[in-house]
C-alpha cells in the first residue's frame, strides 16, 4: 500500500511541475506568434501531440498490466523486472507525452478577429465535451488528473484568454 500511495505521489508532483511550467512559460508567450512557419501547422502540431497523448495515456492507463504496483509479482524474478521495466516504460512515455502536449499548446496563434475567437470558443466548448473532467466519468483519481490535463492544454492551444 505504501508504494502505491509513493507512485500516486510521484506522479501528482510530475503533473504538477507540468501544469505550473505551463502556466508561467504561458504567461510570458500569450502575445508570441507561433514559433512554426505558420499557425496551421502550430496547430497541427499541438493536435499531432494531443494525439500522441491520448495513446501514451491509453497505454497507461489500459494496458497489462494495468496497475503495476498491484499486478507485477513481488519477487525479484526477470518476470517482475520486465513488469516493472514495463510500467516505467509507459510511464514515462506517458509524462513526456504531456509535456510536449502542453508546449505545443503554447505555440499555437493568439486569436485576434472576432471570427477567430468565435472558433476559439467553439474550441474550448468542444475540450470540454469531449474530456468532460467535472463529471462524473472517471472513477480514478489519476485519470482524472490525465483528462483534466488534456483539457488545460486545449484551452491553451485555443488561446480563449485573449479573447473576450
């Protein structure tokens, strides 16, 4: 039980240092164009990366073993060791999936007509639609984190804040 709470620990302080990286680096790139050639391909970019989260976090979440601390033998047998290799394997594709997520969200152009901010919206209504984070969808703690911070990058990719 102790690893258990240990690895729900660990993983909190990995998504948090991500949020509050975001956050700050956001702060200071809100009136930054895309550093792309173009805000389409940022933006293809950050869908590309919102792609490749959602497989990480399906693998981790989903795949066998599901949860390690609980379902990799205790002994020290190479069964175990690739178990656990295994998870930390996912894992860590897992955080580094979301860093990337979250720094092509910064990248994305900043709306500046009327009609951009009318798609941003519809941007930021269809994130949360589709990760739904309030509800009561995930029963996991730690998926629920995963879903809320799906919806934080779109929100940033959307730049909805320079709108009003």
């Amino acid at each position: 039980m102790k690893r258990k709470a240990t690895h729900r620990v660990l993983r909190g302080v990995l998504i948090a240092t991500v949020l509050v990286a975001s956050l700050v680096t956001g702060a200071s790139h809100k009136s930054r164009v895309a550093g792309a050639t173009d805000c389409d391909t940022a933006f293809q970019n950050y869908l590309n990366a919102d792609s490749n989260y959602e497989i990480a976090r399906l693998s981790y979440f989903y795949d066998v073993p599901s949860n390690c601390t609980q379902t990799c033998p205790a002994s020290s047998g190479s069964s175990n060791q690739n178990c656990v290799q295994d998870c930390t394997s996912r894992y860590t594709t897992f955080g580094q999936a979301q860093i990337s997520m979250f720094s092509l969200a910064l990248d994305t152009c900043t709306p500046f007509s009327i009609d951009q901010c009318a798609q941003a919206r519809g941007m930021v209504d269809a994130c949360r639609a589709q990760w739904q984070y309030e509800s009561q969808t995930y029963t996991d703690p730690d998926e629920l984190s995963a879903a809320a911070s799906r919806y934080m990058a779109c929100w940033e990719a959307s730049k909805i804040d320079s709108c009003q």
